[in-house]
C-alpha cells in the first residue's frame, strides 16, 4: 500500500486505518498518526487470515477449547457492544468503575483500537452517515463499509465529532496509555494461558481463542456497518442504510436492530422487543440489576411509535396511490338541475348527494337489475340509494363514486353531508403540502393566549 501523507499540524484526524495500526497510532497527546507503523502492520492486518487458516489447519480443536473459545468471542465482543459502542459512543447508561475497567479489558481483547480511536469513528458514522465524511459509508457499497475501507486507500478523514466528554474520562485515558499491553495481555496472552494451564491446550488456545476468535470478532463488528446497512426492513425511517434484520442481530451481539439504532442512538436497546435477540442489551440490563450500571437511557416509546406510525403511512400512501380514486370534485363541471334533466333524457345519468353519476356502462352489472336504475334516472336518488330502497354497502358507495360525471349546482340534498365522500376516502393520507391537508390556521390567530 502507498505511503500516506498525513498533515503534521495537530488536530488533524488520522484517515480510517485497520484496527491493527489504529491501537498503535494514537498518542495521548495527538491525533496525528505516524504513517511507518501504518504500512508494517497494515500488512500484518493481511496475513491475520492467512495465518489463521494455516492454524487452523494444523490445529486439533479440543471440545473445551472450542468452549472457551466462544465464550471468550462473547466476552471480548461485548466490551465493544456494551462498552465501545453503547457506553462510550453513545452514553447511553452510567458504568461503575469496576464495569468501566471491566469493559475497557474486554474491549482491548477484541482487538479494534483505542476506545478513543474507535468512538471518533463512530460517532462519525452516525453524525454523517451515508457521506464521504462517514468512515465506513454504506453508500460506497457493501464491500467498503465492511473491509474496504480499512484495506482501500483513502485520504479523507471521518467528520468531526465532538470528544471531549472522552478527553475527560479516566479509563478511556488509562486504557489509551496500555493501550499496547492491553491488547496483548487480553487478545493473545490470556486466550492462550487459560486453555494452556487450564488443560494443556496452549496451541489449541492460541489458534482458536485467541487467532480464530478475534477473526470472528473483527467480522461481527464490521457486519454492524455493512450487513445492517444492507439487509432487512427499515420500520423506523428510511432516509440512510441502516436496517433492522435478525441474522444481523445473531451474528454482531445483538447489533442488528440498526435502523432502530440510527433514529434512537442514545437508547441502551437495539431491540425493543422482548423476543428480539439483543444480549448486549440483557448484559446491560443485568449489570443494573447487580448495582454496575445505572441510568439507562430509553427514547419515549411515544415517540419510537411515531417512527413506526410514519413508515406505516409511507406504505399505506404508496399501496393509496396504486389505486384509482373518483374525479376530484374541481375537475367535474359543476350543472344545475335543468342542465342535468335535459342531459339525462340522452344518457342514463342518475344525481346522488349532490354529484351527478353516469351509469351507463353499469346498467347490466347491478344486483339489483337495471330496471331499477333506469326508474331513477333524472331524478335524485339520494334516499333511495342511502336505505330508502336499499342500504348499499361502502363497496357500493365507492363503486357509485367512481361514476360521477358532475356536480349539481347547489344540488346536495339536506342531510346528505356524510354521503359526500365515498368511505373508502373518509380516512386518507394526505401529505401536509397537499390540497386537503388541514393547517394550523390558530397559529395566526390575532388574540393573546397564555401558554399552558
Ligand atoms: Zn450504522
Ligand atoms: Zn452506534
């Protein structure tokens, strides 16, 4: 990979690099990454694989030591999930020291960069999402916002974000400042020494919870910005990528309801109902119960339904327009009742609620037999066709509206307002710059009011 240029002022964010360099290349006094390290371990991050299959192909896997292994997949990935992500990125609960320690541990074990490093980008990716100033833009395609964008070059640095409430915080600094020894100790060392006193296994446990487990941890939390950019529903809005979808969820720790997510960032949830598997979200809940984590932030469930009421109507207006609708009223000629009589003696047209109806073409479809229509041409209808004779069903009625052929001047029987509109339009989504949608007229109203 070519040599990067990156400005020596300070200040500068460093471009994505690969986890690998990132844990290297942030000083706590700087942001500004020296690019030797960059190219040594940007190679190192491409032969983690192939390392890893050779391992793997050379290895035993004992029945603990795939135990572990998992286990362990789960311990480091929730420092990301509930560490990285939900509580530094996000702020979305209150950590004890204990579990901030605790976390920032896990999180090291996973192998993504400094909290610092990881939350910039982040915050980043929400503030900017699908834009050049996103770092992992789903915008550029599936295969960028999961690797490319560490693999690729590139000169552009993510958005700014603000990070002083990390700046300040005690063991974001701490972990920066071991950040090395960290990733060590619990990414390579302790991986390989429990299954190696535990049960003799130090190969089995290098290879597997340590190599093999932090490949599949990489690829859960890449999965986060590409998969949940590009598969599944989006019940939320459907402005950016982010999608909700449960194989998401399975394979990124509970991270999967991200459409939730990009509209409710600070909510501790990824998922919101019960049946939807997010464990990070059980961990969090769970370290509350035990006195390790507290304020756990939630969006008003009034509002998350909103969102869902909204892409609900979305839905509805689309599966609305795909219909016909009767004339509207302004495009019929408006006639008046000796117009109308003299009109009707050529054709079979028929005055119901004030709209004059052509039934021509319906003369041999009506249940009722066509004799009973003819009785009632030129004439107004109106009684007859609302339970004088016969209550027609709102099938019916929609089916009358889409007959009309005009409107009588001044012709609307008394009584008959509620037969105006067809039921099938009583209840209609309308769009606010749309005729028929109401505005708030009171809002010009010229008299003093208190506020409640
Ligand atoms: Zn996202
Ligand atoms: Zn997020």
């Amino acid at each position: 990979m070519p040599h990067r240029k990156i400005p020596s002022s300070s200040g500068v964010q460093s471009p994505p690099t690969p986890f690998l360099h990132a844990r290297i290349s942030y000083s706590s006094s700087t942001n500004v990454t020296s690019s030797v390290p960059n190219l040594q371990l940007e190679s190192g991050w491409r032969i983690l694989p192939v390392f890893t299959l050779y391992g793997v192909l050379t290895t035993e896997l004992r029945w603990k030591t795939a135990q572990f292994a998992i286990f362990y997949y789960f311990f480091t990935g929730l420092g990301i999930t509930a560490g990285y992500h939900r509580l530094w990125a996000h702020r979305s609960y209150n950590a004890s020291p204990p579990l901030e320690y605790a976390l920032a541990m896990m999180g090291s074990g996973a192998v993504q960069g400094s909290i610092k490093w990881w939350t910039r980008g982040h915050r980043a990716h929400h503030r900017y999402t699908d834009t050049d100033l996103d770092p992992y833009g789903a915008h550029r395609g599936l295969f960028w916002s999961h690797i490319g964008w560490m693999l690729m070059e590139t000169r552009k640095s993510p958005g700014h974000t603000d990070m002083s409430d990390l700046s300040k915080n005690r063991v974001v600094r701490w972990q920066l400042r071991w950040h090395l020894w960290l990733i060590i100790g619990m990414g390579f060392v302790l991986p390989t020494v429990i299954p190696g006193w535990g049960w003799g296994d130090w190969r089995g446990g290098y290879v597997y919870a340590a190599a093999v487990r932090l490949l599949f941890v990489h690829h859960s939390t890449f999965c986060v910005n590409s998969l949940a950019h590009y598969l599944g529903e989006t019940p939320f809005d459907d402005k950016n990528t982010p999608r909700d979808h449960l194989i998401t969820a399975l394979v990124t720790i509970g991270e999967g309801y991200h459409n939730f997510h990009h509209q409710f960032p600070m909510d501790y949830r990824n998922a919101i109902k019960w049946y939807q598997y997010d464990p990070t979200k059980w961990f969090i809940w769970g370290c509350q119960q035990v006195g390790l984590a507290s304020h756990l932030k939630t969006f008003p469930d009034n509002e998350v339904k909103k969102g869902q009421l909204t892409m609900q109507l979305k839905r509805l207006r689309r599966a609305q327009d795909d219909l016909s609708w009767p004339a509207e009223n302004n495009d019929l000629p408006v006639v008046t009742w000796e117009s109308y009589r003299k009109e009707a003696e050529k054709r079979p047209l028929i005055s119901i609620a004030g709209f004059i109806h052509d039934v021509a073409d319906f003369l041999d479809e009506h249940p009722g037999g066509h004799a009973i229509l003819l009785r009632n041409v030129g004439k107004d209808a109106t009684a007859s066709f609302f339970g004088g004779v016969y209550t027609h069903s709102n099938a019916a009625h929609n089916l009358l509206a889409m007959m009309r052929v005009g409107v009588l001047l001044g012709g609307q029987p008394h009584g008959s307002e509620e037969y105006l509109i067809p039921p099938a339009q009583k209840l209609r989504v309308v769009r606010y710059n749309e005729p028929g949608y109401l505005s708030v007229s009171s809002a010009y109203s010229s008299s003093d009011e208190t506020i409640p």
